[in-house]
C-alpha cells in the first residue's frame, strides 16, 4: 500500500486539500478528486494541451505533473473563468466565430488565450499561432480560433 | 426572420465554453468500477496460456476475464459482406477479445475489471500471457504471394475480396489513344484521432435487466441493435445515451472490441464498468485508415482528353473489424473517375488482409485516394503535353448539362457545375498573378509552385443491408405554450447539427429560433435513426426536419384560421404569428394556436387530431439497390464538389515547405448556416493537411506500430495549418427538399492532391514527380536528390 500524501491548494479561488496517492497527476486530481471535468485529457503524453490549467498564473499542462507538485499552489481551470453557463468576453469570442466544435480541446485553448491576454504584450497573427500551438485541436483547422484571439487583442490594441 | 443562410451560432456552446458540458469519459455511476485492457505484444502469434494469478493479487480487482469468456458474444455485424460474395468476400468472426489468436499488436487478450483504474491497470501489467509467435505479414503484396502467413487460418489466403469496376472499352481507347502513361501512386496508413479518445461506461440494472450505454459513438441507435444482438438483451431494455462527443471523424462509428466487452463485463457483475481509452490504445487499437496503392495507366490525345485508364488497387485491410473499414476502397472504387468524363476504364481493387490494426472509417473514407489518383493523372498529362493544368480540367469535367451522370456502375453523379467552380476558384486564388510571383522567384532562386485540385466528395452513403443508409427520423412537439421540442436520429460529434437543424425547424415552423430546443444521442428519446457519417445529417436529418415541420405547421395554421375567422390559405406564417396576408393586423401568435389544439379540441381545433406531436422519416429517393435492366445500381446519393488552389514553396536545402495561400471554392448545395459550412471545411483542409504532410502509421517488419503517441505521430498544430479562403456556389441537390447536399467530409478530400500538386510544380525544374504521401521534409528533399542525380 503506498502512503497517501496531502495536497493543499487554492483550486479556483478557494481552499481544497484532500489526502492522495503520491503517483497522481494533477490532471487526475482536477478531475477525479475535485470532481472539475471541464480540464480534458487528450494524450498524457504532454503534446495535446486539452489538460491545460493556470497554476500560479502561467498554463501549464497538467498531465505533465503530479498533484503533489501542485501543493501550495493556486490552480484555475476553466470552470474557474466564468460562472455557470455564462459567458466571459474570451468565450464569447469564440463562440461568434465558431472557433468551437467538439469543444474537446477548448477549456485548454481558452486557458491558453487568456494566458496570452494576460502578458499585455502586442503580437501579430503569426505570433498567435505560435503560443497556441500546444494546444492541439483536430475540428477547427484553428483558423476561427486564431480569428476570435485576435479580435481579443484587437480590442485591447494589441494586435500587430 | 429567415434562419436558414444565416451565421446562426452554435446552440452547444456554452457548456462546450464554460467546461461543463459532459463527455462519456465524465460519467461515473455510482459503484462504477474500471477497466483496462491487456493488449498483444505481437503481431500475430497463438496464445497457449494466460496466467492471472498475480493480477488477481491486486487488491481491489473484481474480474479478470479471457477470451473464451466471451466465446458466446461473436459481434453482431452491422455492415455485412454477403452482398460482395459475388466478389469473393469472406467472413470472420470478431469476438470481444482475443481468441485462438492475435492478429495485430494492441488486440485486447485480457479484460481486467477493477475498483480503480490504477488497480485496474497495475494489475494488468501483472497478466502473464504465454505467446506463441508467428510470422507476421505486413505489407498486401507480399501477403498475396504463396506460403504467405495466413491472417486468418479458415481462409485459401489473405485476399479479402476483388471487386471490379469497368466501363466502355477500354482496349479500344488505349489502342486509338496517341499517348499513354503508366506510374502509381500510395497513400500511406494514418488515421483521425478525435481529440476525445473513446469511452465507454456500461451500467446495468440486474433486476430490471436493463443496461444504459454511455458512449462516445457516432451511432446511437444502431448501437442499440448492436448490444441487443450480441448480448442478448431484448431491445427494449437497452438505452444508449450520447453525451458530448470529442469530435468522431468517422471513428467513433460502432462497434468496437472494447465497446462490447464493457457492456457485457457490467452485465456479467452486475455494477457500472468505465472505459477510457488512452492515445496509444487509439493509435494502436482505435481503426486506422487509407493504406491504398494504385497502379495506373492512362490513355489521353494531344488535345488533352483522357480515352481511357486502367486501374489496380491493393488496399492493406489490415485484420478485420466489424466496423465497415473494408468499405473505404470500394469506396475509392465506384467513384473514379470522379469529376471527369473517361468513357473507358477498367478498375480492379484487391482488398487484403494483413496483420495491422483493421481499418475503420475516417472522414473522406476513400473519395481522397480517388481524388489524389485523378489529379496526378490530370497533372502528369498536362506536363507531357505542356498545356496549362487548369486547361485539362476544364477539358475533361463532366459538362454541366450531363447530369445526372453516371459514372460507374454503382455511381450516378446527382448535380454539379465544375467549371464555374473551378472558375471561381481560379479568380479567387488569383491565378494568373500566381504564375508571374512563381515565375519571378524562379529567377531569384526560390521554388514557390501552385497546386490544383478538383475533390469529388460523395455523400449519403447508402449500403444496402446495413445500418449505413439514407434513411432519418426527426420528431417535433410543439407544448401548448408554443414552445418547440426537436428530437433527431442524427447525431452531432461537434460541428452544430443540433443548430442547424433548429434553423430548418424555425423558418419551416415559422417560430423564433429561440423558442426551439433539440435532443440528440439518446435512444429512450429519440426517433430510430442511423447517427452521424457521410455529410447525412442534413441530406437525411435536415430533411426529415423540414418535413416534420411544415406538418405540424399546417396542423396549426387550421385552428388559426379558425381563430382569425379566415381561410388557411390567406394566412402567412412567421416569426411565431399567422397573420391574414391582406391585413397583417389581425394576427394570431403559435402560442395561441397551439394552446387552442391542446384546450380547446371541441371548438376552436375540431377539425384537427388532438395533440401536437410527430415523427417524420425521410428517404433520399435517389438510391436504388435492386439493379435496373442493365444491372447497374446507386450507392451514394448526394456529390459535393470542391476547387482548392494553393501556393507553396519549398525549401530545396530542407525540403521543408510552407503553405503561402489556400483557396477553397466548395459547392455543397444549399449552404443552411455558412459559418458551420465553412468551419467543416477548415477542419477538413486541415486533416487533410495532416494526412498529406505529417501523419502516418508505421510499422516495423515484423508487424510492430512505430508510432504510438502524438510526438510519433504528429497531427497538425496552428503552425501547420494556413488561413483559408473559403467561397461557395450553389447547385442544390436535386433529391434533398433543402437543396443541401451535405459538407462534412469536404476539404480532407482534396487537401494532399493538392499539395502533391504544389510541391511538384515548385520543383518542375528538377522533374521531380510526386506520387506518394506524406511529404514529410525528408521525403520531399530525397525526391530532389533522386532528380537531381538523373
Ligand atoms: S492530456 Fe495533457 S497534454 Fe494531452
Ligand atoms: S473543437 Fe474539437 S478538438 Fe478542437
């Protein structure tokens, strides 16, 4: 039997610990322990990014370490950015342009283009194509996708 | 408001967005337990024993259970060979794991049944399975030849079947052609790859004897059947519910090994079982696609018209599965020669067994390798005569006033207008300009070139006795309150069919949109229909709604004549009111009309049957599967058609090339919602990227998968993939009461043949051909070294 260890941490916006199997992801521990579904597994391999969540304020694909890493930490998902169904001016964005299909990569791709929001950087299209290209999507071709962030960035003149 | 031909957004959304839409992986019963498969190291090899006696040590394993288990669950076929017996089709049992033999490395031996997933999985690993290895045959041709390894052992030898395809004369046409041709071409082994790999949970219910299936499938219904059939349920006790679907793409299309062995373990211990695969399970195990090779010759005159060609096909099956793969190349088949008029040809497709995961539906299934073949045809004789590849096109199309044209035997093209669509796209890509920018860099040392590709992609895939037909259900309920309840057999793996057909049921109905709800994926809800595959949703579903729609429209615009005291045909319909059409004023909202049915059946409604609630089938007329006096038939029913330009240029130190513009110019019929119809088309161009330049499915010799994860396996990033420049002409379907014709499978089609098409124009000077895909760096900077060297 192997010994369980505690996990503390801020889990969007408030408090959540709970006693675990030191082998566990945190992607499992999002889901599984915390019972938070919307963070998506797609590969565990790393590649996908359908598993991405903000820890400390920076993505992080969450396949990639374990919960016990985590600890101490403050972890967003994606049911973090908005309240219920209602929808944040990010996802709003992508649901006029029809930057989503399955949905099955989108928590991931949202995190990731509410990262990039956040740097307050100006970027061009190519730029955006970089930072999202860890989050793999197979339905959209990322071009509705790329649009909708670039409007993001448009509106907040940082667009190159 | 009219909602068909607008950008309407999409209706499931927002829980997509926020993350609280549910996917089968999700769902967790209470008591669930999970499962996890051991799965063959090998190839092919004999299995003489299985020791479980260490994974049963693992506390918390409930069941640990072996092939012979399962010896009384042969799956139920849902696509049956017997019609191709005639071409020599054989038949194999599929069991839900493993027995006598494996026959492609991932087949699952063991299914383990545990109180987690990480017990579940530990004690996988301590399964001991005592394997007897045989020779693997991996690649088709070599499995024809003589003392071959035997894929499967009551079979005369690994060929599946040989199906033919013939038309005119064509010894005549090549005797009289002034030229012939002859080279091949090979698409390689790859796959889709949903993000969303599959999931299954199982929960049945011991004293009811009924069983609920939660699964990421394409098919509900058919599903349905399926478990019924093999576990012996009686139907009516079965429910399959479709949550969320991670994108399908062909795949997800029912059923698989694992699917029936999750129902059947949850039946056999009475609790909820869970299976998730992983990404190399899907790799490995999940259904590949393509792996086709085609050996050509062509016959063509100086004025560039093609007389006639021959064609054989070797198409690697891989081991078999229930799901209909083997369909893909007749698929490739009975639609060459696509777009063109070539009176004489003769096609021979063998369909061979090999020891590889078996093949399973991917979007295009087939109609890319008949795309690709066509195209380097049209390129290779517009090169040997030196005439513009444009030009040949245009020269060989079907005409416009040819339609309906049949092509083939089993085929018969419904509509189209390929010039004016080619022409559109010639105007949009810039052409012309294209050749002077190509022709400049060429002089400063710089290889850009310009790809032309016309995809025939047929839909409505029409098989006969099989659950893959053009056949759909949509039920309507209208509440007393006017609010409309739509329940579809489609169903939506997430491009937003459930929105487009709200948009049918609004304008049809004359409701606002916003009054409109619809259900999908759940069998205790909704009409018998056939899913999600072959572009169908609108053909059959998008039909089905319009009928069921105008109905119950009818039904009310009789009481609300009643009500506004005129006759039905002096009324109009929209926005959710009738109004008198000489006095708009007087006006009578559905709401209260559909109130009147319900309250008021001895006055208001007399004349009308109670209740405002009905099913509709739709049948796409255009089909026809007994053979008509010359013995000729009709498998598909609808052909979308689509231009792609591109512009390309490679990098002859790297051979690495980037995409510089792509243009698509589709003709699906009728567009219902252009954003859903252009979003297709993206992911279709970008899979078919994908398939033209990164992904395959390698195996070693000895029949081992090399590529197991997205690192080996790449598939597109927003690096890979180029904007696109997407534009439509309309020439609705004859057959459907929209005029669409169905666009989930366009763009994949014509993707790599058109980037063949690039690569090879940017590198004309060197001769180079391009007649094999993926066009990896490596590929295309070894054809530059070979040209050069000659
Ligand atoms: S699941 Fe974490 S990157 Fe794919
Ligand atoms: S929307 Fe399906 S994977 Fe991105």
């Amino acid at each position: 039997m192997v010994n369980k260890v505690k996990v503390n941490l801020k889990l969007n916006g408030e408090r959540f610990s709970a006693e675990i199997d030191p082998r566990m992801l945190l992607c499992d521990f999002i889901r599984d322990v915390a019972g938070l579904t919307g963070t998506h597994i797609g590969c565990m391999t790393g590649n996908c990014g359908a598993c991405t969540v903000l820890m400390n304020g920076r993505t992080v694909k969450s396949c990639t370490i374990l919960a016990a890493q985590a600890n101490g930490s403050d972890i967003t998902t994606i049911e973090g950015l908005s309240k219920g169904l209602e929808l944040n001016p990010i996802q709003r964005a992508f649901h006029k342009r029809y930057a989503v299909q399955c949905g099955y990569c989108t928590p991931g791709m949202i995190i990731t283009a509410h990262y990039l929001l956040s740097l307050g950087k100006t970027l061009s299209r190519q730029e955006i194509r970089e930072h999202i290209s860890g989050n793999l999507c197979r339905c959209t071709g990322y071009q509705n996708i790329i649009d909708a962030i670039e409007e993001l960035l448009r509106d907040k003149g940082l667009l190159r | 408001m009219r909602y068909v031909g607008n950008r309407i957004t999409k209706f499931s959304d927002p829980p997509l967005l926020t993350g609280r839409a549910r996917y089968a992986g999700d769902i967790t019963p209470p008591g669930t337990l999970y499962a996890c498969f051991v799965r063959s190291k090998y190839a092919h090899a004999r299995i003489r024993g299985i020791d479980t006696s260490r994974a049963s040590r693992v506390p918390g394993v409930r069941a640990l259970i072996i092939g012979d288990e399962f010896l009384d669950y042969p799956i139920f076929q849902p696509i049956s060979t017997k019609p191709y017996k005639p071409y020599g089709a054989k038949e194999a049992t599929v069991y839900p794991l493993v027995v006598g033999k494996v026959r492609f490395v991932g087949e699952p031996i063991v299914m383990v049944v545990a109180e987690s997933r990480i017990a579940a999985a530990e004690a996988a690993s301590l399964v001991d399975v005592d394997y007897d290895v045989l020779p693997a045959v991996v690649d088709p041709e070599e499995a024809l030849k003589p003392g071959a390894p035997k894929v499967y052992d009551h079979w005369d030898g690994n060929l599946f079947m040989k199906f033919p395809s013939e038309w005119g004369d064509v010894d005549a046409a090549f005797g009289k052609a002034e030229y012939t041709l002859s080279d091949s071409v090979r698409i390689q082994r790859f796959t889709g790859q949903a993000l969303e790999p599959r999931a299954y949970v199982a929960d049945y219910n011991t004293i009811e004897n009924h069983l609920t299936f939660y699964s990421s499938t394409q098919q509900p219904h058919p599903l349905r059947t399926i478990l019924a059939e093999t576990l012996k349920i009686p139907e009516n006790q079965v429910r399959v519910v479709q949550p969320y679907v991670g994108g399908g793409f062909g795949l997800k299309i029912p059923p698989f090994q694992e699917e029936i062995a999750v129902a059947v373990a949850s039946v056999k211990l009475g609790r909820p079982v869970k299976w998730v695969a992983e990404r190399w399970e899907e790799l490995m195990a999940g259904g590949h696609a393509r792996d086709q090779r085609h050996y050509f010759e062509v016959a063509f005159n100086s004025d560039g018209k093609i007389l006639g060609m021959k064609v054989r096909i070797i198409a690697d099956m891989g081991a078999l599965f229930p799901t209909p793969g083997w369909g893909m190349p007749l698929v490739t088949t009975i639609h060459l020669p696509t777009v063109y008029k070539v009176e004489n040809y003769r096609i021979e497709l063998l369909e061979i067994v090999t020891n590889k995961n078996p093949l399973n539906a991917y979007r295009g299934y087939g109609k890319e390798c008949a795309c690709f073949l066509m195209e380097r045809i049209m390129d290779m004789v517009a090169r040997r005569l030196g005439k513009d590849r444009i030009d040949i096109r245009m020269k060989n199309f079907i005409p416009p006033n040819d339609f309906p044209a049949r092509i083939s035997r089993y085929t018969v093209l419904d509509s189209g207008n390929y010039p004016t669509v080619l022409k559109r796209a010639v105007e949009v890509f810039e052409y012309e300009k294209w050749l002077k920018l190509k022709e400049e860099a060429r002089k400063k040392g710089r290889y850009i070139g310009i790809g032309v590709a016309y995809e025939l992609t047929p839909e409505g895939a029409c098989i006969p006795g099989s659950f893959f037909l053009q056949y759909d259900a949509v039920t309507i309920k209208v509440a007393p309150t006017g609010k409309v309840l739509v329940y579809t057999g489609i169903t939506s793996p997430g491009n937003g069919q459930e929105t487009a057909i709200a948009q049918i049921v609004a304008d049809n109905l004359g409701v606002s949109i916003d009054d409109v709800v619809v259900y999908q994926g759940d069998t205790d809800l909704c009409p018998y229909g056939l899913g999600n595959f072959s572009g169908r949703s609108m053909i059959s579903g998008g039909s089905a709604a319009l009928l069921a729609s105008i109905e119950l429209r009818e039904k009310l615009r009789k009481v609300a004549a009643r009500i506004l005291e005129s006759r039905p045909e002096d009324l109009e319909v929209s926005d959710g009111k009738f109004y008198v059409k000489e006095v708009p004023e007087r006006q009578v909202t559905i709401r209260d009309a559909a109130f009147a049915i319900y309250k008021n059946p001895y006055d208001l409604a007399i004349d009308v049957e109670p209740g405002l609630e009905i099913t509709k089938y739709f049948k796409m007329p255009n089909a026809l599967h007994i053979p008509d006096e010359s013995g000729y038939t009709r498998t598909y029913t609808s052909f979308p058609n689509a231009a792609h330009l591109c512009a390309v240029e490679v990098d002859i130190e790297t051979g690495k090339f980037d995409i510089l513009k792509y243009v698509v110019v589709d003709d699906c019929g009728k567009v219902i919602n252009p954003m859903i119809v252009e979003g297709q088309l993206h992911g279709g161009v970008a899979q078919g990227i994908g398939g033209a330049i990164m992904e395959e499915l390698v195996y070693s010799s000895a029949g081992q998968l090399l590529t197991t994860t997205f690192m080996d396996y790449p598939i597109p990033t927003a690096k890979e993939v180029p904007d696109m420049i997407i534009e439509h002409v309309e020439t609705p379907s004859p057959y459907t009461p929209t005029g669409a014709k169905g666009v989930g499978e366009s763009g994949i089609v014509g993707a790599p043949a058109c980037l063949a098409s690039a690569v090879e124009d940017a590198l004309s000077d060197f001769g180079v051909k391009v007649m094999e895909t993926p066009l990896r760096p490596s590929r295309v900077w070894r054809l530059i070294q070979e040209a050069r060297k000659k």
